[in-house]
C-alpha cells in the first residue's frame, strides 16, 4: 500500500502546522506524528542549520553592548503590524 501525502510546495512557515500531518492516537491522546519522506528532510535541514550554525559576531556585539534591553522595550511599545509578512517582503 502506498500513501501520498506530498502536497504542493508550500512556505517554510507552514511547514510546522500539526493539521498538515496524519495524527496517530493511543486511548484518544495524540502520541506521534506521521511525517512524509519530503517534509522530514525540510526539518532535518532546518535543524541541522539550528545546531551546527557558527556564532554570528553581530549577535555578540549586540548582546554585550547594552542596547538589546532599550531594542526590546521599545519594540514592545510598537503596536504589531497587520501586515507584518508583506512589510516583511518589502525589506
């Protein structure tokens, strides 16, 4: 027997949606998640890039500055974007 559950090409972001992969169930509590052979490899690079990645100089100067704690405190004044993925395109 053989199961397709490839789909279209689909953004990164949606990647991790629960609803795109089949649920396995035991006595009615989700216990594990079927994943297709396509999807496995997206993760499997995602976080192979996660836990090999070298430190990036501009993180350590921006967390030894002192300026990440005013970056944050004023981001959390700005009211969110609704278009905030289109903004995000623009730059």
């Amino acid at each position: 027997m053989s199961i397709n559950l490839t789909g279209p090409a689909e953004p990164a972001w949606q990647l991790w949606k629960l609803d795109r992969f089949p649920v396995l169930y035991e006595a009615g509590e989700a216990k594990a998640v079927l994943v297709d052979i396509a999807s496995f490899a997206q993760i499997e690079l995602i976080l192979d890039n996660l836990f090999h990645r070298e430190p990036e100089p501009e993180d350590a100067l921006l967390t030894h500055s002192g300026v990440l704690p005013q970056l944050v405190a004023r981001a959390q004044q700005e009211h969110p974007s609704a278009n905030w993925r289109q903004e995000l395109d623009e730059l």
